[in-house]
C-alpha cells in the first residue's frame, strides 16, 4: 500500500512537469507525438468519427501492456493501470489550477526556461515512480525493460525510445515542435541522475 503511495505521489510530481510542459506550448511530449500519428492515420484510413485522441492514447497503452505480457510478466503491476488511469485526470487538475501560466503568447526566452522545468520535474517524478516498484507509465515501461535486458543504460535507453516515438509518429502524421526534442533529449540523462537519488529517498521512507 505504501509503495502505491509513493507511485502516486510521483506520479502527481511528473504530471505536474507534464503540464507545465504543455504550457509553454512549444510542442507535444514524444510519446504524444506517437498517439497523434497513430490516431491520424487511422482517422484517415477508417474514418471513425467515435476515435478520438484520448481513446487512441489508452488503445496505445494496452497494446504495449500486451506485448509485455507476452515478454516479461514480472513488470505488469497494478501501479501501471493507475499510471494510465490517474495521469490525465491529474493533467487537467494542475491545468485548470496554473491556467493563467499560459504562455501562448509568450516569447521563448520565457517558453524555454519553463519547458526545461517541468522536463526536469517531470524526469525526478517519473524516477519516483519507477523506484516506487508499484508500476510504472507505458513509456517508461518499454525503457526500463529494454534496459534490464540489455547492457545499455537507462538514460540512454530513454532517449533512443522517445525519439523512436518521434520518428515513428511524426512518419504517420504526428507533429512536433522545439519542446519535443529538448524533452526527448533531456528526460533520459535527467533521469538517469535522479534514480539512484529516489531509490535512497524512497528506502529511508519504506520500513
């Protein structure tokens, strides 16, 4: 129960560097990227009126919980349902509640720092998450296999995978912007320095 505890508390860390991400409206996060090529094409190709992007996103995240199941089960835990389930309703929470931080019209000067920021919370967040045991997001599900599977670390692991979430999605359709490639770019490395950080943090926590 502790353990889901801390998920969620790092869980409610990342999404609020999620949003302020979105808030410097500099372009979606790469695994967004993803969903939106994903979810055009199949638009284009079926004409489903009823699809939407969220329905694609959630359709995305079961996908890749499946074909985990089949690779390794160890890794699907309850903590993952809540990641998928909580992370957006989270999102809209810290939007409606830093909604005049919007920086639309904003220069970069003042779109970059805020970017960099929530790359940063959202890199320490998702670090919590994962150390927490309980589970962890679908993205960060497909590093952290591929890394304990292979010799290649984490932080380099991640950022192969958001730019192959970049590439992929922007192929089918998916746009993106100067914040998807400082966020695909900095998430990993970032990361990379926290986890060993969170790991401790959440040891002393933990009886």
């Amino acid at each position: 129960m502790l353990r889901l505890l801390i998920l969620l508390a790092g869980l409610t860390i990342a999404h609020l560097g999620v949003t302020l991400f979105l808030l410097a409206d500099l372009g979606a996060d790469p695994f967004n990227v993803l969903v939106q090529g994903i979810f055009r094409t199949t638009s284009d190709l079926i004409g489903w009126k009823r699809l939407t992007h969220g329905y694609t996103h959630i359709a995305i995240c079961f996908f890749i919980i499946l074909v985990l199941l089949v690779v390794d089960r160890s890794y699907m835990k309850i903590g993952t349902l809540l990641c998928m389930v909580c992370g957006g309703p989270i999102i809209d929470f810290f939007t409606y509640l830093l909604g005049f931080l919007s920086l639309t019209e904003k220069s970069l000067l003042v779109k970059l720092p805020t970017l960099a920021t929530g790359c940063v919370i959202l890199a320490f967040g998702m670090t919590i998450v994962i150390k927490s045991e309980a589970g962890t997001g679908p993205n960060d599900l497909v590093a952290l296999v591929i890394s304990d599977k292979s010799p290649f670390r984490f932080s380099i692991v991640r950022v192969i995978v958001d730019a192959g979430f970049v590439i992929v999605g922007f192929l089918l359709g998916g746009s993106f912007g100067i914040g998807t490639i400082v966020c695909a770019c900095l998430v990993g490395p970032v990361a990379g320095f926290f986890l060993p950080r969170s790991e401790k943090l959440i040891n002393n926590i933990l009886p």
